[in-house]
C-alpha cells in the first residue's frame, strides 16, 4: 500500500490500522473492533487451554469478518491497489 506500513506482528497490524484508517476517518471504528476481536479470538484458540467462544459468536465472527473484507476491498479498488 502508498501507505508504507510494514509492520512485523499481528498487535501492530492492528495499532497501525486503527492509527492510519480509523482514526483518520477512512474506516468506521466498527472495523477495527472486528480485527481486534478476530485477533483475540484467534490468540484465545491458540493458546489458552479450554477456552471456548458462544456458539453465536461462532456463527457470527466469519460473517462480521467478511464485512471487514469486504470494506477494506472497496477502499483498495478505489484506491487503485487492487483491480
């Protein structure tokens, strides 16, 4: 991206989104709650015995993720990152 962001973990993926395209205005601040919930619930699998999420946000999390793609996908065509 023009935006020359190279961050090296996934916490500073999502710092620099909210910094860069929240707070500037670009994203509504649901999409950055969406990559922050994506990213506990992934740490949450991966490293905590017995954790488990409701069966709701089982069933809703890939659908609020594809909303979060789908927005940054629109931002990238127009911004012409993407055809």
């Amino acid at each position: 991206m023009k935006k020359g962001l190279t961050p090296s973990f996934p916490q500073s993926v999502i710092r620099l989104f909210e910094q860069h395209f929240i707070q500037t205005g670009i994203f509504p601040p649901a999409l950055g709650h969406i990559l922050s919930r994506a990213h506990d619930v992934r740490l949450a699998g991966d490293y905590e015995v017995g954790h488990a999420i409701s069966r709701e946000e089982a069933e809703n999390l890939p659908l609020t993720v594809q909303q979060f793609v789908a927005e940054v996908r629109i931002y990238l065509e127009k911004e012409g990152e993407i055809l």
